[in-house]
C-alpha cells in the first residue's frame, strides 16, 4: 500500500516536473494534459532506461553492495540518466507543440451553440450548392464539369444560369447580385446585363407583424407616435415594406419598416457568401479575374449595416445637406430637387419614417415630361446634372444608387431622391483627383486624364502605362462622335480599367457609376442631352470652390502650424541631443515598414544565432567526447570525459529544442 502510493506520488510529481521544466525551457506555455502524459512515460521508462544505463557501464552488479567509493558516481549516472530521459519527454512535447499547438478549451456551452450554428449553416450551404448544381453552374465553386455544366457553351448561357441560381438562393444573394450589377469595373459583359434582371420576389406582412415591430422598435405603442398609418403596403421588397402614413400633427409620411426574420436570414447567409466566394476564387478563372471573395467581403459588410435604418438616417441627412448648401449658391435654383426630411423621433434600427415625397419615378415620367416645355425639362436636367458632380465633387457626399427609379418627378416639377441605404463618400484628396481626371476627360487630354487616373486607381506593379494611356485616349476620341443612346463615357472609362487588370476602390467605383448612372436620369428627361459638353462650362466654378483661395489659406494656415509645433519640439530635442552626447548615451533606433524596432530585431536575432551555435558547438563537443572517450577513469569503463560529454550534450541538447520551440512558433 505505501510503495503504490510513493509510486503514484512519484508519477504526479514527475508529470507536473515535466510540464513546469518545459515551461521554463521552452519560454512557452505547453498544455497541462499532454504534459501530464509525456510526464508519466518519463516516470515509467526511467528506471528501464537507468538500469540499462548503469549495464553499459562495466560497474559491479546493482544486487551486490555498492563500494563507498562509488556511491557518488552511481547517484551521478542515476541522475544523468534520469535527465536525459526527462529531456527525450521534453523533446516529445516541443514535437508535439510544434505539429499540434495547445489551444484553450472552448466553453461547453460555445460549443453547442457552435455546433447548432455549423448544422444550420451546413444544411444551408448544401442547399445552395443543390440549387447551383441544378442550374448547371456548379463549376462556380467546385470548377469541375458535368454533363449538364457542359451544355451552358456560351457567355450568355452561363450568365443566365447563374442569375436563375442566384434568383432561387434568396435574398442576400438577390441583394449581392444587385450589387455586382452595378460593379462594371469587375463584371464583364453578359453577366452585366444578366445581374441586372435581377428581381427580388417579396410577398406583404401581415399589418399585425409590421404593427408589432412598429411598436417593438420604437418602444411606444403606435397610437403616440402616429395618427393614423395604413395597413396596405405602399410598396413590399424582400427587406423591408412601405405604409403611408400621418404623424401627430398630420405631416404626411412614409414609414419603412424591416421584415422581422430579415437581419437574421443575412446574418446566416453572410457566412456562405464568403465562403462560397472563396471557394469560386481558389477554383476558377471567373472567380479571380472578378475578385469575388474582397466582393463579397465587402458586400456583406454593407449588406448589414444597411439593415440598421439609423445608418440610412444619417445618409439622407447628409446628403441633405449638401443640396441646402448648393442652394444656398445658388438661391434661384432652390427646390427644384429636393431631399426627404428624416422624422428622427418615428425611427430607429428597423423603422425609418421620412416625409411623403409626391411624384412618380423618372422611368414611369414619359408621358408628364412629354407635356413639359424643352427650356423646362432641359432647366430640370441641368440641375440635377449640377446637383450630382457638385455632391461628388465638391462635397464629398453623393447618392451611390442614383438611378431613374430612385430619382421622382414631384407634382410640382421639381425632382425628389429617394432610397439613400447607400451613400459614397470620397475624402478631399481624392476628390480633387476626380475633378482633374474630369477636367481632362472633358477636355479629351489623354496623358493627363491618364496621369489622374493613375492617382485614383490602385494600379498593378506590371501595368502597361503607354497601352493604358492609349485605351484612355481612344475613348475621349470616340466618345465625341458618338450619338445619344450609345452608352456613357464612364462606364467605357470603367471598362478601360478593368481589362487592364485595375483595382478601382469601392467608393470611386461608386462615383463612376454614379456618373454613368446621372447620364442615364439626364437622357430619360432631355433624350439627346449631351453631359460632357454640358458639364464642361461647369468645371471652373467647381474647380474654385475645391481649390478656393479660401481653402488654399485655410490649408496653409494649418500647415503653418504643424511646422510651428514641429520647430518649437527642436531645441528641446537639442537639448536632449547634447546631453546624451556629454554622458554618451546616443543611440539610434532603426524601424521598418511595418514600425518594428530594426535595431531590436538585429539584437534578438543576434541573440538567437550565438544561442544556436553556443547549442550546436555543446552537441558537437559531447559526440567528441563520448566517443573518444579518455581521461581519468572513474569506474568500470566510465571515463571523466564521457561523463562530461553526456552532460554537455544535454544542455546543448535541451537548447535546440528551445531554438526549434522558437522556430515554429514565429511561422505560425
């Protein structure tokens, strides 16, 4: 009973020695379950491997009585045998540390949750593939071919495949088809035109379940926030729905509100989006030419923040304001297009209420713009033509989904935006970029409206610049012989930049097409308007207004005072120069890209290989040793020199496991 328990005694002791000594050995933390495990082989296969040990020596037997004289050597072998087996288990868990890392248990709970969620998730993901494999493009992801794969033979078969599937996969891939519809600068002909067919299927709520998210959201009951609000859906979309509706005081409103199982049904789609598109770019052609995955990326992202009507709160504001302040410029040009004020106090995550904007779109306005006067519908197109560069140009601010059904002809004759869930916003710098890249276009000077795209875009390191300036300049040519109808400048511009392989940032593509976009508004209310020659006499007001005398001074007054903080930082830094000279203390610091201390780096590095080579040159002495053997014998045939190669070999030996420890842990 005592030996068992001075046995187990012995094996918790020796698994806890293990896993603290690596601890320490290794610098880094090594998982307490498998220490524990290499820690009880060690304590079972030490007395083997001693006994073995003390066999090769050549000493008296260990049933006969040890001399007195040989008491120290043999606790000595006894020991060093025990440590190199001890050293052999360390060596199993830096082995066992480098293939598999120790990780922290997940909690028991996140794990059920987890695996609930990869169920659902999985079951999703294989219904989608079921329905890609239907249509026949399963190649998108998996880039083999079927039978049926092989019969879509051309461009606008496939195109047309990949729609039908996107239609019967839902919503969020409704809405990233939408998307890539708009993405000219990475969506090639036919799939343009095919994305853009895209309808999404929605059937009408219930009153009752808009009335409770009314109420659930806003936190009041609906009687004291509206007067009345009408239960038929002004309009129904695969998000939200639309009611008309009174305020309190009777100002007449719109109220969008969310459908209640739309947040969760994109959170759960977001995940395979990414997925999907990862797998499509690893395995295809189509995938990497488009770049789907930073697409999709990118989508899902915006996807869910447009589900926050806050967000599109603070949009139409924004760009409120710049049309307030357009008119502010130019007072006689004020109403004629207008913004929907946002009701603050009615809205929140999932309810906007906004006023009623009267009118119809300009899609369905052919028949009150043929009644109106030419010098009416032409005033009309120049406004809102100024409107869109001014926001884009000068403000930064602009409606990225401006198309003849976002834009209404109000009762009046005015024009109302609608619909900002997505609003582009451009910094400064970039803005002035576009108006010299515009000027030029306008201008039809190829080698500066190349040099401005260049600015603007993110080219690759192998582009073709003089091929590139030639495919810019071919367009400014023809694109003043060209009749109305034929496509807009922009969209020829965008084409441009993807068959050279470009990245256009998401925001300026959206300027881009916002542009193209302005062209089409302009030719569904003047059908023969011409954007570039009317644009042009444009340009100088806006130039002075982003490159204003005003601003200039503004930027160089706060120019003038960051070099004013930075002259009056000097003497101190002097000071403190002189100083470190006269105690010589001066030392430079060296940092690279990324703001990593070179110097630091060069010293740990330097560190590291005297450590290697001090390991390397103890391993090399101890295999000297041991097999020359010599020196002064110190029982049976154990030599000092022997003793002292084991020893060495040991530190040298349990350095390297250190070194390799290091090694692995940097490349993961």
């Amino acid at each position: 009973m005592v030996a068992t328990l001075l046995i187990s005694i012995s094996a918790i002791v020796s698994a806890v020695l293990v896993g603290f000594v690596a601890r320490r050995v290794l610098g880094t933390a090594v998982g307490w379950p498998r220490s524990i495990v290499v820690g009880l082989l060690v304590f079972f296969l030490g007395v083997p491997f001693t006994q073995w040990t003390l066999r090769q020596t050549g000493l008296p037997n260990a049933a006969a009585p040890i001399p007195a004289d040989d008491v120290w050597l043999w606790v000595g072998l006894i020991a060093l045998s025990l440590a190199w087996v001890f050293a052999l288990g360390v060596a199993a868990l830096v082995a066992s540390e480098a293939i598999f890392p120790t990780r922290a248990l997940p909690n028991p709970i996140d794990l059920v949750r987890a695996a609930l969620r990869q169920r659902k998730r999985t079951r999703r993901y294989l219904e989608i593939l079921a329905i890609a494999s239907r249509h026949g493009v399963g190649w998108l992801f998996h880039g083999g071919r079927s039978r049926v794969e092989e019969q879509l033979s051309t461009s606008e078969e496939r195109a047309n495949a990949i729609v039908a599937t996107i239609n019967d996969a839902g919503v969020s891939f409704v809405k990233l088809g939408q998307v890539l519809s708009t993405r000219r600068d990475l969506i090639p002909e036919p799939y343009l035109s095919a994305l853009a067919s895209l309808q999404t299927k929605a059937t009408t709520l219930p009153w009752e379940t808009v009335r409770a998210v009314i109420e659930t959201d806003l936190g009041r009951p609906l009687d004291e926030v509206y007067a009345d609000v009408d239960p038929s859906p002004l309009a129904a979309a695969s998000v939200a729905q639309v009611h008309r509706a009174h305020l309190l005081d009777g100002t007449a409103v719109v109220v969008k509100v969310q459908r209640p199982a739309a947040r969760a049904q994109v959170e759960a789609d977001a995940d395979i989006i990414g997925r999907l598109a990862h797998r499509a770019e690893m395995r295809t052609r189509v995938g990497r030419d488009l770049r789907i995955e930073s697409v999709a990326r990118g989508f899902t992202a915006t996807l869910l923040e447009e589900l926050d009507y806050r967000i599109e709160a603070r949009n139409t504001m924004m760009v409120a304001s710049t049309v307030d302040l357009i008119d502010r410029a130019e007072p006689d040009r004020r109403g004629m297009v207008t913004v929907p004020q946002i009701h603050a106090a009615a809205s929140h995550q999932r309810v906007l209420t906004m006023e009623l904007v009267d009118g119809t779109a300009l899609s369905d306005s052919a028949e009150r713009l043929a009644g109106m006067t030419a010098d009416d519908r032409e005033r009309l197109a120049q406004v809102l033509m100024s409107t869109v560069i001014e926001q884009i140009l000068v403000y930064g601010v602009f409606h990225a989904d401006l198309h003849p059904g976002n834009v209404l002809l109000r009762e009046n004759g005015s024009l109302g935006l609608i619909d900002f869930g997505a609003v582009g916003v451009i910094e400064r710098s970039r803005r002035q970029h576009m108006t010299a890249f515009l000027l030029a276009t306008l201008s039809e000077n190829d080698v500066a409206a190349t040099d401005a795209l260049l600015l603007i875009v993110d080219p690759p390191d192998d582009l073709d610049v003089e091929a590139f300036r030639h495919d810019v300049g071919i367009v400014l040519t023809t694109e003043h012989l060209r009749t109305a109808g034929q496509g807009s400048i922009f969209t020829r511009m965008v084409d441009v930049i993807r068959q050279h392989h470009i990245a256009l940032p998401g925001e300026l593509a959206s300027a881009f097409r916002s542009f193209a976009t302005l062209e089409g508004c302009l030719r569904v209310i003047v059908d023969d308007f011409d954007m570039v020659g009317e644009a042009l006499p444009l340009m100088p007001s806006i130039l002075r207004r982003t490159v204003s005398a005003k601003k200039m001074l503004t930027d160089l007054q706060a120019q003038s005072v960051i070099s004013l903080a930075r002259l009056q930082r000097i003497p101190r830094r002097l000071e403190n120069l002189l100083a470190g000279a006269e105690k010589g203390s001066i030392g430079i610091t060296l940092r690279g890209e990324s703001g990593d201390d070179v110097g630091g780096i060069l010293g740990r590095t330097t560190a590291e290989i005297a450590s290697t080579l001090v390991s390397i040159a103890a391993v090399v002495i101890a295999v000297v040793l041991v097999v020359a053997g010599g020196g002064p014998v110190l029982g049976g045939s154990i030599t000092l020199f022997g003793v002292l190669g084991a020893v060495i070999g040991l530190f040298g030996f349990l350095g390297l496991l250190r070194i390799v420890r290091r090694t692995f842990t940097r490349r993961g």
